[in-house]
C-alpha cells in the first residue's frame, strides 16, 4: 500500500494564480481531510470529507474548494492563491466518519509559497 | 467545541534525559486523546492513543501517556531521549457519542534533544 500520497511536493504560486492540491489513498479510507500547518498554529482543518460526494467545511474554509468524486481521491483547490495562504498542506485518511477512535494517516504534504 | 492546549511550544533536553510533553483538553463530553509525532520535513504518524481503560498508554519508540480525567490531562513522557526522537509532537482530542467526529490538534510542542 502507498498509503496517502500528495502531489506536488513543493509548488510556488505568483499572488491570483489557480492550482489544485492533489490527494490519494489506497486504503479504501471513507474519511478524508485537509489541513494546513502554520508555525506557532499547529494543524487546522480546512475542508473534509465522509465519503464520495459528501464534503464539509473545516475550520479555515475560505480561498479553497474541495470536491470528492472517488472514494480515492480528494483534491484541495485554490481558486485565487493569496500570500496568506502560504504554508504547508496535508491531506489525512480514517477508516470510517464515525470511527473517531482510529488513526489518521497523513500524506508527506505540499509546501506551498505564495508570492 | 473541543480545544487542546499543549502548554510548551518547544523543549530543549539533552540526550538520556527524562522529558514531558505537557497537554490539556477542554471538551463537554467524553473523548479520544492522540500524540503524533512529526519528524523534520515529514508528515505526521501517530505515537499512542487513549480509548478507554488503563489511563496508561503506551506507543512507539519508548513514550507512554497518562490520561487524567480530573486534570483534564494527556501529558507525554520518555524517560530517557535520544538525538533520534527530535521532532514535533502534537496533542489531539477527538469527542465521541456525538455528531462531531473531527480531530482537533493542539499547537505542537518541538522538542529539540542534545548531545
């Protein structure tokens, strides 16, 4: 199993620019995430999702679209990057919505610079 | 709303010396309590949890937890560190036995050991 895996690694985005976060999991996982880690902040959720077709918002929604048409994938969407939305991105897994006693698993991340 | 507090945001020790990662919750109903780890530039992997039971957990690489219910504490212990376990660490709670089924992470705790 790859587990999670994100794509890309590194991006650098000029100020209105668009871009999409790129998420899987090999895992048959219901449960996806995102978050955003910011120095001193620790991890704050952005948007997620409990299953193909079913996504909400987290936290810090605002500036990104979450879509979810595959149990597989989830990608994050920035519609008009801002400098404010610099930091590092990473996407998690969970077996199940409702099995909150479980492990998320995390992708490696993408640092994301934007200028 | 459930909310973590990790009430060090960095710990210098040096090598073989004992270290405690300091964490309080706040939730109005009854929880799941997480440590992960995350090493430098890599996402995060979970070091132990607490379910239910013995309020004693123990997880990888030598570190062990105490659940205090009156405290309203999850506090990390090792008691002899090496260079290797350099890193951040973060607290997170998730609530059970209702609809909110998020992980809610507290601000990370760098722990730095020396030589």
């Amino acid at each position: 199993n790859a587990g999670v895996t994100q794509t890309p690694k590194f991006q650098v985005l000029k100020t209105g620019q668009s871009m999409t976060l790129q998420c899987a999991q090999d895992m048959n996982h219901e449960y996806m995430s995102w978050y955003r880690q910011d120095p001193g902040m620790g991890l704050r959720l952005i948007h997620y999702s409990v299953g193909a077709g079913i996504t909400d918002q987290g936290e810090v929604p605002n500036g990104y679209n979450v879509s979810r048409s595959t149990t597989e994938d989830f990608p994050l969407r920035l519609l008009s990057a801002a400098p404010s939305q610099t930091s590092v991105y990473f996407c998690a897994s969970r077996r199940a919505r409702t099995e909150a006693y479980n492990e998320q698993f995390f992708g490696p991340g993408t640092r994301l610079t934007v200028l | 709303a459930q909310s973590v507090t990790q009430l060090d945001s960095q710990v210098p020790v040096f090598e073989e010396a004992p270290v405690e990662l300091r964490c309080n919750y706040s939730s109005s109903v009854s929880v799941y309590l997480f440590w992960y780890v995350q090493y430098p530039n890599q996402g995060l992997q979970l070091l132990l949890k607490y379910l239910s039971g013995s309020t004693l957990v123990k997880g990888i690489n030598g570190f062990e937890a105490e659940f205090n219910k009156s405290q309203t504490s999850f506090h990390l212990r090792k008691p002899s560190v090496h260079i290797s376990d350099t890193a951040e660490y973060f607290c997170a709670v998730s609530e059970y036995g209702g609809s909110n089924y998020k992980l809610t992470f507290g601000k990370g705790t760098l722990l730095t050991v020396n030589p």
